[in-house]
C-alpha cells in the first residue's frame, strides 16, 4: 500500500508540482506583482493547509477516508490543467489563474488527512519513518520529473500555456491509478490494533465508528509541536516569490525556471529518505534542523547571483521534504489511530496559518531583504525552542511508557 500511494502520488506530482513551478511566471505575465504573487500562493498553501481542519475531523467521523481521497486528487488533476486557459481569457486571467492555482491546492487539503491515515496505518508494518519516506521519496520523484516535462514543452514551444495542457496526460493516468488502488486496498481498521471498534452503516459500503467507542484525546506533546510549524512556515519564503524573482531579475531563462524547482525537489526527496531514516534510528532530535535550513532560504534564494540562489532553492527543497515525511511521521507517533485524521487536520491549520503569513512577509518584504532575513530569523528561532520544548517532553513519555 505505501508503494502504491507513493506511484499515485508520483503521477498527481507530475500535475501538481509541474504547475506550481511556473506559477510565479504565469502570474507575472498576467500583470501579478511580488506581493500579489505572495498572497495568491500563500493563499493558496494557507487553503491547502488550513481546510484540513475540517477534512481531517470529516473523514474521521466518517470513516469515508477513500472517499476523500478521490476527491481531492480530482480537483488537482482538474485545475492545473486549466491553467492553460488564463492567458487567452483576457483582463480575466490574473483572477481565473489565481482561482485555480488555489484550487489545486484545496484538492490537496482534501485529500491529505485521509490519504495519510492510510498510509500511516499501513506503514506501521516497516516502521512510520521509513515508510513515510519511502512515499516521499516517489512522491518527489514526480514533483522532479513534473518540472522537467514542462520546462521541455515551454523550451519547444516558448510559451506557457502548452505546458500547463501536457500536465492533462498524467492527470489522467493517475485517476486510472488511483481506480486500481481503491479497489485492491481495504479498510484502515485491517492494519490498526488500536483503530476504533467498526460496525457496518446501514446501506453503506463504508465503516464508522461505534457510538461506544472512546475517543482518545490529543497529547500534550502535540501543541507546541504544532507552534513549532507555525513558526516554521511562517519564515519559509513561497516557491511562488522565489520562481518570481528568479524570473524578473533575468537570472535564468523561462524554460529553466522549472529546472530550479526540480532541483529543490530532488533535495526534498534526499533529504526526507534520509531524515526519516535518521528519525526511526536515532528519534527526534532530526527535526531540530528544519529551522536552520528554513533561515538560509531569504537571504540565499533571492539573491541577484545564481549560485547563491540554487543554494537557497535546495535548502527550501531540503526543508519542505522534512515537513512532509519526518514531520508526518513526528505527528502519527504523537497521536492514536483513531484522532490521526483530526490531528493532522489540526496540524495542517497551524501549517496554513504560518504558510498564509509567510507568503505575504516574503512578498511584502520582496523588496527590502534584509529585513525579510532578520524576521525570518527570529521566526526560527521560536521554532526551534517549540521544537526543543516537544522533543524533551516526548523523552519523557518514552521514559515513563517504557517503565
């Protein structure tokens, strides 16, 4: 099942990550300037994160996590896609692009938290870290190979939009994928020991929960680690600013701006098979890197030097690869099966919040650098407190569990 998740995550990556890359470029070409630009894709993360607040608690309630899953990876092979039309819709297109760049990322919201209770329950098999990174490992891969498919298109066509309407093919075959794997997966309660009791609904094909069943609460130890992500991406500059800047200081040419992006994704992958290695040999003291690499995005990334500038862009790939294994897998250890959903709906809030609040500091900032770089410093360094307040507290919980 964690292989079968990560393909069809490789396949919506492909979609998703090859628009994302040439999001900051479509905007500006429609007339977006830095801070628009911060606020649609920052808008669009804050949607993408936050909405799982109320996905999460969904799909707990209704068990109805495939359900949620198909949804959301429809709205994402939908959207990106459609993109190709913004440029041909007019004064329009800014707006149009702007709806649909944050539609894909609710598709995303939608189908997060029960997609990754899935897949947390079946990674308990191998171990939540490896697993976990293994999915993110092919789930990178498509955010790599999503990049260059379209950074080839936009090199043989010179223009956009055709790079955006390639992104239907693979769309297309994930639906198919994700058809096959419904199919032959079955119910989350198979591989959970302390899954809620299951009783059939009347008329329905899915579980829910018995009425009788309790409902554990979320642990202490879960809310200063949901500060510390807060933190955390509240000083982590949007791809959408960087791919922004990239392309109006004229640093690389427009078909090699996916080119940057599939180099972040590639550390994203690196960085989550090894931190979730790391994570399941040695414990958590993996995380306390997140705030360092997220310091060295602003001052590296939009820089006017290249080098410096890919630098940036693979300590942002490297960052966002923790948050999306080992930070996954931090939040399955933390919390029982059956407030999973609800916890990483919650989670994903906090993310939101502090991706919302990030996009508009590093648009608003675009301009005055070194001051983007203090605020960003001092958001890490909240962070890493959270983190290290987080981290003792869960030693002690083993301590005492293991006693």
């Amino acid at each position: 099942m964690v292989t079968g998740f990560g393909l069809l995550s490789l396949a919506v990556d492909i979609v998703s990550d090859g628009g994302s890359s040439l999001a900051g470029p479509l905007l500006g070409q429609l007339g977006a300037s830095a801070l628009v630009v911060g606020i649609v894709t920052g808008v669009g993360e804050a949607i993408g994160l936050g909405f799982r607040l109320v996905s999460g608690p969904w799909a707990d309630r209704t068990r109805r996590y495939w359900t949620f899953t198909v949804v959301g990876y429809s709205l994402t092979v939908i959207c990106i896609p459609l993109l190709a039309l913004a440029p041909f819709v007019g004064g329009a297109g800014l707006a149009v692009a702007s709806i649909l760049i944050i539609g894909d990322r609710t598709g995303k919201a939608v189908r997060s938290p029960a997609k990754t209770v899935l897949l947390a329950s079946a990674a308990g098999a191998v171990g939540r870290g490896r697993g976990f990174a293994v999915h993110k490992a092919l789930d990178q891969t498509g955010s790599l190979l999503g990049p260059i498919v379209v950074a080839g298109v936009i090199a043989l066509t010179t223009v956009l939009w055709p790079a955006f309407a390639v992104l239907a093919i693979p769309g297309i075959a994930a639906i198919a994928l994700l058809t096959v794997i419904r199919a032959r997966v079955p119910d989350v309660g198979v591989y959970e020991r302390d899954a809620a009791p299951l009783v059939a609904s009347p008329g329905e094909s899915d579980v829910v929960p018995r009425a009788d069943a309790p409902v554990p609460r979320l642990p202490k130890t879960f809310y200063p680690f949901a500060a510390a992500a807060f933190a955390a991406n509240a000083g982590l500059v949007t791809y959408g600013v960087i791919s922004f800047h990239v392309t109006t200081a004229g640093l690389v040419p427009l078909s090699a701006v996916p080119l940057v992006y599939a180099a972040a994704m590639a550390a994203g992958a690196l960085s989550a098979l090894a931190s979730g290695y790391v994570y399941d040999r040695w414990g958590t003291n993996v995380l306390l890197a997140l705030p360092f690499l997220i310091a060295l995005v602003p001052g590296l990334a939009l820089s006017n030097q290249i080098v410096p500038v890919i630098v940036g862009v693979i300590a942002w790939g490297a960052a966002s690869g923790i948050q999306e294994s080992t930070v996954k897998a931090m939040v399955a250890d933390l919390v029982p099966s059956p407030r999973r959903a609800t916890a990483y709906g919650i989670f994903a809030a906090f993310e939101g919040a502090g991706a919302l609040v990030g996009g508009v500091l590093s648009g608003a900032l675009y301009g005055e650098r070194g001051v983007l770089v203090l605020v960003v410093l001092v958001l890490q360094a909240c962070a890493l407190a959270l983190l290290l307040v987080t981290v003792r507290r869960q030693r002690r919980h083993d301590r005492a569990a293991a006693e």
